[in-house]
C-alpha cells in the first residue's frame, strides 16, 4: 500500500478527506451493528450452553466496536444513523443473498465472510491519518472468533466429513459475494473510491496496486479457508 496515508496536500481537514472518513466509518459501524445483531441471533441457535456463551460474548464485542465508531463520529459531529444510512441497503442486500442455512453454516459466515470484510477495510485504512488508522485497526482485529470457529467446524468435520464438500461450496459462494460487495460499495462512494485510487491533489494506489490488494484479500481467504479444513 501506500506510504503516505493522507497524501502531501490532502489533511484530515479537508472536506473530501472528511467526507471519505464519515463513509468509511459509517459502512464499520452498520457492519458492527449488523455483526452483534447476527451473532446474538445466531446465539440463540447454538447447540450447548459453551457455543452459547461465546458466540454472545463475540457479539458483545462487536457492539463495542460500534460504540466506538459512533463515539468518533460524534466527536466530528456526524450523526451515527446519517453517516450508515448509505450502507443499509447493500450491506442487508449481502447478508440476505448470504443467509445460513445451518448453524455450521453462520460459523464459517462469522469467520469467512467477515473476515475478507475487514481485510478490505484494514487495506483501506492504510491511506488514513493515524488516529483513524488505530481505530479502524482495532475495530477490525479479531474478537476472538478465529479460534472458536475453526475448533467447532473442524470438529464437526471429523464426526461427518461428507459435511466438508458442502461447507467448502459455502465459503467460496461468500467469497465471491464479499469481494463483490467490497467492489460495489467502493465503486458507490467516490469518498472511498478516492481513498484508494487517490485524486488529482493526492496521490493513491494505482491499478497494480489494486490488483495486488484484491489478491491479499484472496489469499486472506485461503488461508482462513486452509484452517477451517475446507478447500478454497
């Protein structure tokens, strides 16, 4: 990625760089908002008390996050519900053409598709002044749902293997789904659009670049993919 996060002549202050962050900030904090409201839901579905208590702990977690990022837009003085208002209807369109089908199914959701997510925004982070960095970094970082996913999937797998094939056409369908999403809300948003391919004062990636950032963002995936136990 770049070096220089904020650009030679593009500050925290200036209205487009503002514009970006309030975007960028906004698609986190109804992501967060969206991830405690499935887990919790998801919580409800799991088979033992453990399952249970860990899938409502990850989503206590993600709705931290959301205070955070609400807290920061406050700070700017942007309204939470305003700044996620663009993001509702493509981020629910995602999770409704996503929607698990088991409760092995909301695990791999949980840790594939949310993953490539904020691999996505962690590469976007890059571009930003460091305080906004730190806190995008934070949000995104796991909440401790990596290792609890792959211990109950891989468990799951060794009772029933023939469960492998089908989970393992699961995670390359939500693949395909988030990298698309990542591209259309990129592409919708020229704030973040800009934040990435820069503008005529601030330099950004350039076509190389971005190519070999959607390819992190595969191999991310290939790896989580690797320690499920399921084929990418």
């Amino acid at each position: 990625m770049s070096e220089q996060p904020v650009g030679a002549s593009m500050t925290p202050q200036d209205p487009a760089y503002a514009e970006a962050v309030v975007d960028l900030l906004g698609v986190l904090a109804y992501g967060e908002l969206t991830a405690f409201s499935r887990l919790a839901a998801d919580a409800d579905l799991a088979p033992g008390l453990a399952a249970k208590a860990e899938l409502s702990r990850m989503a206590v977690a993600e709705f931290r996050h959301f205070e955070q990022l609400r807290a920061r837009l406050e700070e700017t003085g942007v309204d939470v519900q305003t700044a996620m208002e663009p993001f509702v209807a493509p981020i629910d369109a995602f999770h409704e053409r996503t929607a698990p089908q088991t409760w092995l199914e909301g695990l791999v959701k949980a840790y594939v598709g949310d993953g490539i997510a904020s691999d996505f925004y962690r590469e976007v982070s890059a571009f930003l002044d460091p305080a906004t960095h730190a806190l995008v970094t934070n949000v995104v970082k796991d909440s401790g749902q990596a290792a609890f996913v792959v211990r109950e999937v891989r468990a799951a797998i060794e009772a029933d293997p023939k469960l492998a094939g089908r989970l393992a056409l699961w995670g390359r369908r939500l693949v395909g789904e988030a990298l698309s999403q990542a591209q259309r809300v990129a592409a919708d948003r020229d704030g973040l659009a800009a934040l990435l391919v820069g503008s005529a004062d601030r330099p950004g990636a350039d076509l190389g670049e971005l190519v070999r950032m959607f390819g992190r963002l595969t191999d991310g995936h290939t790896r989580r993919m690797a320690a499920l136990g399921l084929a990418a």
